[in-house]
C-alpha cells in the first residue's frame, strides 16, 4: 500500500492529475460559503433544522448531497442533483425515444450529442428546483429584509434562480473537467466530497455527546461493529460477480486457428448502484415537500403518512428500491443484445443453445442477482433507521445509510481508475524500454555513411 503511495507521487502525469483534482475539488468546497444575495445564512439554517424536525422534505434531501451547502444558503444550494437527474432521464428515454437510441449507438458522436441534451436537461431542471427553493425561502422568512424591501419578491426569485442555475452549471463543468483530466468521475467525487466534507462535524458531535454522557457505552460499541459490518458487506457486494461460463469454438481459417478458449461473463450483483436509493428517496420526498405547500387536510395526512422514520415510509422505500433496481438494471443491460453478441463471435454458454435460450437464461440469472443486490440496498439504506429504534437515546448514525453506500463505491472505483493508471504506466514502461533497446540494437549493427563501402 505505501510502495503504491509512493509511486503515485513519483509518476508525473498521475501526480499531476491528482493535484488537478484536489484543486478543482477544492474550489467546490470554497464555493460552498458563498452566500447566494439577499439570503441570511442564520435563517436558512434554523428554517432546514425545523424541517427536519418536522419530517424533512427535498430540501433536507439536498443539504445532504451538496454537503451542506444549502443550509449555507450557497450558490452552490443545489449541488449535483439537477445533472444526475438529468443523466438518469436521458438513459431512460432511451429505452421509448428511437433517436435517443440511435445516438447512443453512434460512437462519440453520438455521445457529444446526448451530453449536450443533458446539459440542457440540467439547466431546465435547475431552473424548476430554483423556483421552489426561491418561493420555500420567501414564504419562510428567510430573505434578507432590506435586500427584499430594495427588489421585492420577483426581483428575489429571478435573482436566486440565476444564482442557483449558474451554481450548478459551474458544477457540472468542474466535473466534467475532472473526469477529462484527473483522476475518476468527476460527478461522483463531488457527491463524495460534499458528503466526507460533514463527518468531521459528525464525529465531534459524537465525541460531545459521549462525554456528556448522553449516549451508553454499549450504544456507541453498538453502533462501532454495525459501522465496521456494513462498511465490510458494501466492499464485498460492490466487489461481487456471478460469472456464467462461456466457451467459444474453433475457426480454422487457412493456416490459423483461431477461438477455442474458454471465458466467462461478469455479472455485477448490483448492477444499478446507488441509482434506487436516490430515486426513491427524490420519489417519497416531493409529495412530502408539496403537502408543506398546499395547505389541505388530506395533504397533511399524506405528510404525515410519508415522514421518514415510519414504518410506512420505510416500506414504500424498501418497495421502490426493489422496482428502481430492476427497472435500472433493464435500462442498463440487455440479454438479448448480449446473446447476438455471443453468436456471432462463436461463443456459448455450456448447455445452453444459442439465441433465444442463451438471452432468456442470461435474463434469469440477471433478475435473480439482481433481487439480491436490490435485498442489499434496501438493508443498507434502512440500516439507520433500525439502530435508533435499537437505541433509547437515538444514537445518530452518520456513517450508514445512503451516504456510506455512496462513499464507498466512489472510493472503490476512483482506486480501480488509479490501479488501471499504474498499469498503464507499467506497461508503457516496459514496451518503451524494449523498443528502445531494439533500436539502439539495430543501429549498432547498421553500418555508418563513413565506413560502409563505396560499391553501396
């Protein structure tokens, strides 16, 4: 581990594109204390604290993922979200849309040209989110008096949706840019930094808490092996594969035999991600955050109904993670594409004929691994709600939940990304070291101008 530390240090590309990295992210945090105009921090952060209290809402749902920057009241207040939704629209709509689908099997081209939708997409999005953000900030109080004594109220919404739009646009470039040359996907580090940016604060108050006496020793060597245990059983699902057997036949064609070789194909467990989670999470929250709107008996029954911590909210969670990871896993993956693929080079699975039998059988393993993976998120996203039920003094749980799941399988592939850029160099290394040997060899076998023959 310390010899790959210190190689990533020693190569100048890799080291370049860490500190290019660091950087950009950097930047992200800063930006996160920049107060959008005519806001009071103080405000918003009393006015997020009483949603919470109250049940939440989408608002709270943001303050998670932007690490805290709406309750900076932040230009930055909508953080990543509008751009994910964004992508995750687009892949859908390229199940229904045909045009959708015939770019994404164009090339590059075709993907400039859906990145490009879904920037549109993005700043649409952004501009809807700004509007609700704007009014919720009006209508609570939280507006500076003399800043909206000097605009009034459209002034204030124009102005903090163009604030907010721009912020997340700024967003998306810094991402893209960090993707493009550093290290992992940019959209995911930011997500990873905006939610490791608040353990600190997590942990002290924890530790305050413990010295108060407010939480029991047993509570917190509790809430210790669950942390470790789910820390351990997201690493090994992330890391599990159902690999199906696959044999290719031999082609003979003239002299050369070609095929023959026995493979198999990865199945990843959870092959969606951290997609369920978050579209449930967005579905549940906006009918709660629109009965807090419309001032109507029957909506404040569907609030309460809909507040996170009941054991209605949690069984609708569980129910739209489980719909979201096979309705992801069908957008993302398809047997039949996988079969023809698989005909055509030659290859089959083992007791399988190909065609129709191989897709239908890939499509059986898929729903079945892929019910697992859904069994897997849904325990790890109601995790915290079950150690405070097991808790008397509700011991937080700051280290489980959504955020860890996604903490975790950034962490995991930002290291695959390095370990791929260490074998690359290695590689690098090693065809560059012989071809130069080979050409110093040759050139000093080849005669000189000077000493070959005058007949040459």
């Amino acid at each position: 581990m310390m010899n790959r530390l210190v190689g990533l240090f020693r190569i100048p590309d890799l080291r370049n594109r860490v500190f290019y990295t660091l950087a950009l992210l950097a930047v992200y945090r800063i930006g996160i204390f920049v107060t959008t105009p005519g806001v009071d921090r103080t405000a918003t952060r009393g006015f997020l604290n009483a949603q919470q209290d109250s049940g939440g809402g989408f608002l709270n749902l943001f303050n998670f993922f932007s690490g805290g920057a709406l309750e900076n009241a932040s230009i930055f207040a909508l953080g990543i979200m509008p751009y994910i939704t964004s992508s995750i629209i687009m892949t859908m709509m390229a199940v229904v849309v045909p045009t959708i689908e015939r770019l994404q099997k164009e090339g590059e081209q075709g993907r400039k040209k859906i990145n490009q939708y879904t920037r549109y997409g993005t700043v649409l999005i952004s501009v809807i989110q700004g509007v609700m953000i704007a009014q919720s900030f009006k209508s609570n109080g939280v507006v500076n008096p003399d800043w909206a004594a000097a605009w009034g109220g459209f002034g204030f919404i124009l102005i903090t949706v163009l604030t907010l739009t721009a912020g997340t646009a700024f967003i998306m470039w810094l991402g893209e840019r960090i993707t493009e040359r550093g290290i992992g996907n940019g959209i995911s580090l930011i997500i990873f930094a905006g939610i490791v940016a608040r353990l600190p604060s997590a942990i002290y108050e924890t530790a305050v808490g413990i010295k108060n006496q407010t939480y029991q020793p047993s509570e917190i060597m509790l809430l210790g092996i669950v942390m470790v245990a789910v820390l351990a059983a997201i690493v090994f699902v992330e890391k599990g594969q159902r690999r199906i057997p696959v044999q290719y036949a031999k082609r003979v064609v003239g002299n050369q035999q070609y095929g023959g070789q026995a493979t198999h194909l990865p199945l990843k467990i959870n092959v969606p991600g951290v997609i369920p989670p978050i579209f449930a999470s967005t579905f549940l929250m906006f009918p709660a955050t629109i009965a807090s709107f419309i001032q109507a008996d029957w909506m404040r029954s569907v609030q309460v109904i809909l507040a996170p911590g009941s054991w209605r909210y949690e069984v609708l969670f569980v129910l739209l993670i489980i719909f979201f990871a096979y309705f992801y896993t069908a957008v993302q993956f398809n047997p039949v594409d996988v079969a023809d693929n698989m005909r055509k080079f030659g290859g089959f699975i083992p007791g399988v004929r190909p065609g129709k039998a191989t897709a239908d059988y890939i499509d059986f393993v898929l729903s079945r691994i892929t019910f697992g993976g859904a069994l897997y998120l849904s325990a790890v996203c109601v995790l915290p709600v079950a150690i405070q039920k097991l808790t008397s003094n509700q011991v937080p749980f700051y280290f489980g939940g959504t955020g860890l799941l996604i903490v975790v399988s950034v962490a995991l592939d930002t290291v695959q990304q390095i370990e791929g850029h260490f074998i690359g160099k290695q590689y690098d290394g090693i065809s560059g070291g012989s071809a130069l040997k080979i050409r110093a060899r040759s050139d000093a076998n080849k005669p000189s101008l000077s000493t070959a023959p005058a007949s040459v």
